[in-house]
C-alpha cells in the first residue's frame, strides 16, 4: 500500500511545526526524512501514525483517508512505528514485549483469553511461532527470555525495531533507529532495514542523523527545514542541491556527494 | 547394550546406514534450537539427510578422493555434509567459521577443496573477497539464504535445500548406487582433514581415516561407558579435532545424541535446556566457568559469599581426599552431603551440570587449581591427551585414578614411550597419516613408525603420562634455569583479573611476562570503585589497575620457586585477538609473534625503564586506522627477588 501526505500543517500555538508537508512512499520504497533539530521530522512522524492530529491537510494511505484516526486503528492498518526513545516494557522480556506488538493478530476475546482454550490458546501458539520468526530476523536469540530494563542500550534499539516488524507491517515509520550507536551495531540495523524492505516488501520512512547511512539506505530523500520541505529526491540529486547544502548541511554534504 | 567389535572394521557412514537401520527414527540423532524449539532428527533421517547431500555433491561432480569444505558453525548440515561426502567417497576440510578471508583461502587453497558448504551470507561474502585465490572451488552451498537474495544470479552459488533436491533425484534416478560407493568405503580410506594448531607454523591440513576416527571413538566409548541416547552439547568448532572426535566419531559409535544450539551466543543457556551427560572442552572453556562463577559470587551478599567459600573448603578437603584415594572420615561426609544439598547441586544446576557424568578437559593443561575447583564443587572433570595428528585423545584419566598433574593412561591398543630427548612418542590405529602435500614435514612427524608429538613428558610407573610442556617451548633462561613458560601462564590465568598471559624468559637474565586483564572482572573492579575508565588501553594503563594485577602476580609468585618467579610484568594495552595472529584459532597465544609485535614493551621488561612510550594502532571494522599514543608503565614485582619484601610497594609504583 502506499502512503500518500498532502499538505500537512501542524502548529503549537504560534510555532508552525510543519508547514504544508508533502511526501509520497510508494509500496516498498525506502524514503527518508533529514533536517536539522527541530525541523518537524518527529513531529511529522507523530502525524502520521495519529499521536498528533494535523490541523490541515489530508494523510492517505491505500484506500484510506487516515487524518486524524486514533493511533490504534493506524496500527491495524498496518503501519508499524520503532520510537526514537526506545518505548518498551522495560519490566516484560523480549517475548513478551514482541508477542504485545502482535496484538492485532490475536482474534479472540477476553472471555476464551480467561479461559485459555480454544481460538485463545491456538492464537497463542501462532503468535509465538511468529514472533519466533522475528526473534530470528533480528538475531535476538540470546535475549528471549530477558527483561528488557536489563538489556544494553543497542540491543534495546534492535528490540524496539523488532516490535514494530512483529506487527507484520506494510510500512514501518523508523524514528532514528541508530541514535547513539556504535559503527558495528548501526551495520547491523542497516542490514536489518534493507532485509525487511527487500525480504519482506515493507515499505519503510525512515529518520536518521547519519547522513552516509541515509545516503546509502534511501530510494528517495525528503529535507525538512523549519517545518518545510526545502527539497526531495534521489540522494545524489539531494546532496548536490545548492539549497539544501545552503540551508543547513554545510560541508558535510559536500564531501559525501 | 555392548559395544560391537565389528564396527571397527567400518566407515563412519556405514556405521551410520546401521544406526538408521537398527534404531530407524525412535531415537533421536541430532538435536538443534530453530525458532526456539529443539527440533530432533532421527538416525534414519539422518541417515537419508547425509544420502541425499552425498549424492547432491555427486550430481554437481564430486569425484571420489575430492574434497568438501565446510565453512559454519555447529548445524545439523554440518553433520549431513561430512557423512554424506564422506560416504560417497569424498574428504571433508573443516575451516573455522571465525577465519578472516585471507585464512579461509589460504584453507581451501591447502586442501585442494572443490566445493564449500558456507552457513550464511556472512561466509558467503568471505568467500567472494577471495574468489580469484580460490579458483579451484567449483560452487559455494550456502544453508541461510537470508539476504542472499540479490546474489542467485551468481551461477557460483547454490543453495542446501537445491543441493538435497538434487540430491534427492539422484539417488532416486540410480537406485543402489549410494550403497555401493558407500559400502566401497574402506576403513584406511581418508575421512577427514582437521587442521594442526599451528602454533609454531602455518596450520596444517592432517589426513585422518576412517579407522583413525573410529578407532578413537571406539576405544574412548569401551573405557567410559557412553550410552545411545546420552546427551551431548556440540558448540565448539566442528573444524576443531576434539570437537570431530566427540561429536562426529564418538558420537556414532556410542550412539549419542549431538545436540547443536540456536547461536554461539546461547550456548550457555542452550547447555541448561539440554542439561548434557557429558562434556568435552578446552581448559579455556573450563577457566571461564571458574571465572564466571567466581564473579557471581563476588557479587553476592556477604552472607552468601561466606557460605560459598566455606562449602568450597569442605569440597576441597573432600576431593584433595578422594583423589589422594583416602577414605574421607564421616564429620567430613556428613558435610559434604549438607554442602551437596545447599550448595554443589545448585552451582551445577546453573551451569546445566545437574545430568553430567563425565567431564573431559584437552588441548592444553588445565591449572591445577582449576581442577580442584571443579572437583570440590562435584564435578568429575578428567584430563584427557592427545593432538590432531594423533586423532584426538589417546591418553585420558579413568573414574578413581584422577591426578591433577598426569594426563591419565593410553586407552587399549595405543603404546606411548618416551625417546631419548625426552619426547613423547605414540603409535596405534587413531594415529593420523600425516600431513596433506607436506612430505617434508610428514617426514619430520614420524620417527620409525612413531608419532612424535613435539611435547615433553614422562611416564610413571603406574602408566600415568605427565607433559611438561612444548618440547620447543620447555625454556632455559640465560642463568640456565629451566622452565615451563606455560605452566606460570596457567597459573596467571587463574586469577579472574587475567584473560591471557605471556611469560618470556628464554635465554633472557630472568622470567617476564605480559598480561592481558580481563576487561570484564578489572571493569566491574574499576566501577565498584568509582574509578572512570574509557577504552580497554585507558582501563590497563590505571595505576590502581596495575597494583591489582600486581598483587595477583605476587600471588602466584608464592607458589613458584623462587628462581620461576616473574620479576617484571607489564600490561598489554590491547587485547591478544586470533584476527590479529597473535592467538591460533584454538585460543593459544604465539608467543614469538606476541614479543615481535609489542617489541618495545618486550624490551622494556628487560632494560629496568619504568615506563615505556608505545603508539597502539587499531583497525576499526570499516577499515580505517587509529593510532594513539600512551605510556605503559613496566611494574617491577616485590618478592620476586630472593632479598625483596613480599609485601613491598614495587620500585615502579610512583605514579
């Protein structure tokens, strides 16, 4: 399915957080979203998956109009979110923590949930097989029984990723998913990002700071600036436009276009 | 269920083709966690699994006497791979799964490998970086296709599950022609290539057959008593000679099941799940259990820490005892039992000890101390001896007759002496046929008929065989005291602040040694004491750091003679890798390249500086190069000396 964003405005009281945003994910599509602190990438992520209501413009997705619905029903869709600040159960294991992002797949009521026999206790064991594929996706193996709170800050990031592919997304909205990691560690989420789009046909928006990774990772780019977009495109036709490399980038892009 | 005499006469899979067909699927074969589920594989299916990738091999072009590598860690397709070349005829290379490129092709190149079972997209790639050396290698099999994807237009590559397919047509298009290549098999045909540890050299391929193998499982199976259905956990390299021999040719004739974890990572874990009946490691894996435990206990209440170490006494008393072959007197039973209860039972139950009966330690001596350990806490760990030339162990203790310091008795029909020069010499069935394409040095391993081993040792009247040491690493100082450099490292390496330790000494005035802390224990040591650190060089270069390590070595220094004693000691500010040569793949240190590589540190040890300006250069993973200078401080041990005070602040401590 594709996601489909057409002027977008966003204001706290007088500060316009985003500006008549536009941006096109077709089915598949790794696109990116850069621009200096406070440009309105979150903000705009937010949009999207219904924590902010926008107050003009129109999000769509497939056949859906979906501006202003509630975050639950977006997820139902099938767009999946990984926050920038890992938002786990610091207290529940890995498992668990994966089986809560299949919520949505498990089809029976409270009732047979209490129970535990017949549609609860077969949804279980599928929801275990499944979230058993992700653990393997995403090399988790050694973690599966460990209470996240109790996980390094890298593997934390990997589990948050996780949680979100557990949905059995059609897109997935990657809210910098290698903030502070180490060279190693962010290869691996790379590895883990171009698998889900290629393996998986997962179209995926993703924000990053790391400029090479999203040079490397993207189909197409969008730069946000104070709520705006100042230029989209290939990553090379991005790199090189004057405006942006003007607006904020300065020399770093230079050397990478 | 006894031993048959006549599997002596067989081929591993000709064994195998019996097990499938006395036990069919009711027992299992192999066991692996996929998608966290122990999924078994019964001897038939085995037996059918390893048929169809024979004949896959074959289909691609396999020629008898042609050789198959395996680039992976511990997976059933390991297992299938080695049994089905090996049946229709071909020899199988083991290469470590954590070989760099340039040793992988320098593997293949040695072996005259033609086709190479690769795990994953990782070994896939290793390979790729070396495919103009390698040109010999016809295909690559991978197991994973995971992110493999965009390479399937690389008519080079093929994946498992074509090659079963393949395989699976074959043998269906020519009905009886896997029996009959594999009932060709002939006992002294070559089986397998395991790599030398390489120590002193380049590793070497070593030709081993099939009566080598099993013959070693055989013997090993008839002294201890292993049982059909024991179970084993395989999670050390299978290109590793004890690893082939425990879990490859015991395994078939004892008829054990081979257990494989989900990753490398979890084998700890994966080892409680299984809870195995027997155990065959390194003298590293058994240190890092002692390590490990000791750590958690350090961590522990005061109260738990003291009920540790007195049921630890209690132990020691009990098996210094036992192994002196005393009778232990009834208070001290009486404790022991208490102890087996509160205590012993649960350190087991945490390692996954609680089923093990036989616990084996080879490939290099163990400390004693470490022995002793894991004797007072229950464990009937023994020390086996043997080399890859040799085909596996050929020495081992038996139940009753356990000496810290022998490596046991040969079993049946091996003969050990002790030649003039004082080398251990053996002879018998498991031995090897030497090396691949290396006359000159097959030449030099074999003396009249008789394995040299290259180590120094002796026998006891009582047939116990104790080695010293390397013969060429048996070391005389220049004041012509004879020493055993490994056996101060093991001591060293007891302290759980050490992860590695040089000892140098040969020819030089007195004994010196580099050290490694360890950056686990020293870091958890520096944060309990609000000491910041940032990387490991910063950590080792800590003044309190080196009084820590200080003490340590005045420690061992108690227990040596005082002309042993290590009079300097510095530390390494990087630790010893295998990717960066300094370690073999096995985990031993090389010594001379150690010296070569830290020459300023090396000299220092000896020219009394109290410190010494290195630059430490590291390479990142992307390729790029850091180099940071730092001043490592050479730390004169108090008490090393005849007139020197034990208790003295050393004359380098003035920073």
């Amino acid at each position: 399915m594709q996601l489909r964003v057409e002027d977008l405005s966003l204001a706290f009281g007088g500060v316009r957080a985003l500006d008549r945003v536009h941006l096109a994910v077709d089915p598949g599509e790794i696109v990116s979203v850069i621009g200096p602190n406070g440009a309105g990438k979150t903000s705009f992520v937010n949009c999207i998956s219904g924590f902010y209501r926008p107050h003009e413009g129109r999000i769509r997705f497939g056949d859906h109009d979906i501006t202003r619905w509630p975050p639950h029903r977006i997820a139902a869709l099938g767009i999946g979110r990984a926050f920038q600040n890992v938002e786990l159960f610091g207290g529940l294991t890995v498992l668990e923590n994966l089986t809560l992002g299949r919520h949505r797949h498990l089809g029976y009521g409270l009732l047979s949930a209490l129970a535990y026999y017949g549609p609860a206790r077969r949804g279980e064991a599928r929801a275990r097989r499944d979230v058993e594929a992700v653990i393997d996706f995403m090399e988790l193996e050694p973690y599966r029984h460990r209470p996240v709170a109790t996980l390094p800050y890298g593997v934390r990031k990997r589990v948050e990723l996780a949680r979100a592919l557990a949905l059995e997304p059609s897109l997935l909205l990657l809210d910098e998913p290698m903030a502070g990691m180490a060279v190693e560690e962010k290869e691996d989420i790379a590895r883990f990002i171009l698998e889900a789009n290629a393996e998986r046909g997962i179209g995926i928006v993703l924000i990053e700071h790391d400029l090479q990774a999203v040079m490397d990772l993207s189909h197409r780019v969008y730069v946000l600036n104070f709520g705006q977009v100042i230029a989209a495109g290939r990553p090379q036709e991005v790199a090189s436009n004057p405006a942006v490399v003007e607006a904020y980038l300065g020399r770093e892009m230079e050397t990478l276009a | 269920m006894s031993l048959d005499p006549a599997l002596l006469g067989l081929t591993l899979p000709q064994i195998l083709a019996r097990r499938a067909r006395e036990w069919g699927d009711g027992r299992a074969a192999l066991r692996e966690k996929d998608l966290g589920i122990w999924r078994e594989t019964g001897w038939a299916r085995f037996e059918q699994l390893a048929r169809w990738t024979g004949m896959g091999f074959r289909a691609l072009g396999l020629a008898p006497g042609e050789k198959v590598a395996v680039l992976a860690d511990n997976i059933p397709e390991w297992f299938y791979t080695e049994l089905g070349v090996q049946a229709v005829g071909g020899i199988v290379v083991g290469v470590y799964a954590s070989s760099v490129p340039r040793e992988i092709a320098y593997g293949l190149a040695a072996t005259d490998a033609v086709y190479v079972v690769a795990e994953d997209q990782e070994q896939v790639d290793k390979l790729l970086e070396v495919r103009a050396e390698i040109p010999g290698v016809r295909r690559v099999v991978f197991e994973d296709p995971r992110g493999l994807a965009g390479y399937r237009s690389d008519p080079w590559l093929l994946g498992f599950e074509e090659l079963l397919e393949l395989g699976r047509r074959e043998d269906e298009g020519q009905p009886g022609a896997f029996e009959r290549l594999r009932d060709a098999g002939r006992p002294d045909d070559v089986a397998l290539f395991c790599f030398s540890s390489g120590t002193t050299d380049l590793p070497k391929p070593v030709m081993l057959t099939h009566r080598n193998l099993v013959t070693m499982g055989y013997r090993f199976t008839e002294t201890e008593g292993f049982r059909p259905g024991d179970d084993y956990l395989s999670f050390l390299p299978l290109a590793w000679m004890g690893e082939q021999m425990m879990a490859v040719a015991t395994g078939l004739v004892a008829g054990f099941t081979v257990n494989c974890p989900e990753a490398l990572e979890t084998a700890e874990h994966d080892r409680r799940e299984i809870g195995p009946h027997l155990m065959f490691s390194p003298p590293r894996v058994w240190e890092s259990y002692a390590r490990h435990i000791r750590v958690k206990v350090d961590d522990s209440t005061p109260l738990k820490r003291g009920f540790f170490r007195l049921g630890l006494a209690v132990g020691h008393r009990v098996a210094d005892r036992r192994l002196r072959g005393e009778a232990v007197p009834w208070p001290l039973r009486l404790l022991e039992l208490f102890f087996r209860v509160t205590l012993y039972r649960l350190v087991q139950d945490r390692l996954g000890f609680l089923r093990l009966r036989k616990a084996y330690t080879a490939g290099a001596a163990l400390g004693p101390d470490v022995f002793r350990f894991f004797h007072a806490l229950g464990i009937n760990l023994k020390q086996g001896y043997g080399q890859t030339e040799s085909g596996g162990i050929f020495c081992f203790h038996r139940d009753g007759d356990i000496r810290f310091d022998t490596v046991g008795v040969p079993y049946a029909g091996t003969e050990v002496r002790i030649s003039g020069e004082g080398e251990v010499l053996v002879r018998g069935a498991s031995v090897g046929k030497g090396y691949y394409r290396r006359e000159d040095a097959t030449a030099a391993l074999f003396d009249d008929g008789w394995l040299r081993t290259g180590d120094a040792g002796y026998l006891e009247p009582d047939g116990h065989l104790v080695i010293i040491d390397r013969l060429a690493d048996v070391m005389r100082t220049g004041a012509g005291v004879v020493f055993s450099p490994q056996f101060i490292e093991n001591k060293l390496k007891f302290s759980h602040f050490v992860r590695e330790a040089v000892v140098f000494g040969d020819g030089l005035p007195f004994i010196a040694a580099l050290v490694n802390i360890d950056p686990e224990t020293v870091g958890k040591w520096a944060e309990d004491r609000k000491l910041t650190y940032t990387t490991y060089a910063d950590l080792s270069q800590k003044a309190p750091v080196g009084r820590l390590l200080l003490e340590e070595v005045e420690r061992v220094n108690a227990g040596l003679k005082p002309e042993h004693r290590i009079r300097r000691v510095a530390l390494l500010y990087k630790l010893l890798d295998a990717d960066d040569e300094e370690l073999t793949r096995t985990g031993k240190v090389r010594r001379k390249l150690v010296a070569e590589r830290y020459e300023p540190l090396f000299r220092a040890l000896y020219d009394g500086s109290p410190e010494v300006p290195v630059k430490a250069r590291y390479q990142y993973q992307d390729g790029r190069v850091a180099e940071v200078e730092l001043n490592v401080t050479i730390w004169t041990v108090g008490g090393a000396t005849a007139e020197g005070e034990g208790n003295g602040l050393p004359a380098a401590a003035r920073r």
